[in-house]
C-alpha cells in the first residue's frame, strides 16, 4: 500500500509543490498534511512542526523522494504524522489544496500499514 502512495506522490508535478510552497499561510488541514509529511521524509527533527519547516522540504522535495527509503520509516515517526492527520478526509483535504491530496493519501497510507 504505502509503495503505490509513494509512487503517486513522486508523479507529483513541480507547479503542485511550488502552489503550496507559495501559501503563506495554508488553511490548517494543509498544513497539517505537510507537517505530518515532514515528519515522515525528515524524521531527524519530529518536533519540528512549522509551516517553514514544511516549505523548506518542499523546495527539496522531489531530492528528498529521489533518497527517500518507503521501508525504513521509524513507528515514532509515523505515530506522531498519523496523529497530525487523524480526523482529515481526503475529501476535506482536496477542498483546501488539490496539491495537498497525493501527500495526504501517502502519510495516511504509511501511518496504516
């Protein structure tokens, strides 16, 4: 499950991120996807829960993808992105960002396998 996520958001395209690295201020059920994506591609600073940090990562993204390893994601990270995403709907998601979705269904799918 998580690997088909990965693969979709890895076909994620540059005018995607760059739309949401443009908010300056993103509506809360995206931030929250971006942070709880942040925590699972950069888990070295899990208590790291900015938007900054988050766009930061998304000016590296597709870098980050290219060396991510699916297989190798610590359960205390996927605990806390799981937590950040608990309540969201893919649906109330892409009413705020359709950018947000593909990261959205890849956190949600690494917090549940």
């Amino acid at each position: 499950m998580s690997r088909k996520a990965f693969e979709d958001l890895s076909a994620t395209k540059k005018w995607q991120i760059t739309e949401l690295k443009c908010l300056a201020t993103p509506p809360q059920s995206v931030k929250d996807v971006c942070i709880a994506m942040n925590i699972i591609l950069c888990g070295d600073d899990i208590q790291n829960k900015t938007w900054y940090a988050c766009q930061l990562t998304l000016a590296n993204f597709h870098r980050l993808l290219s060396t991510f390893d699916v297989d190798h994601v610590d359960p205390e990270q996927k605990r806390i992105a799981g937590e950040l995403i608990q309540g969201l709907s893919e649906e109330r998601v892409k009413q705020s960002s359709s950018a947000a979705v593909a990261i959205f269904k890849f956190v949600r799918a690494m917090c549940h396998e």
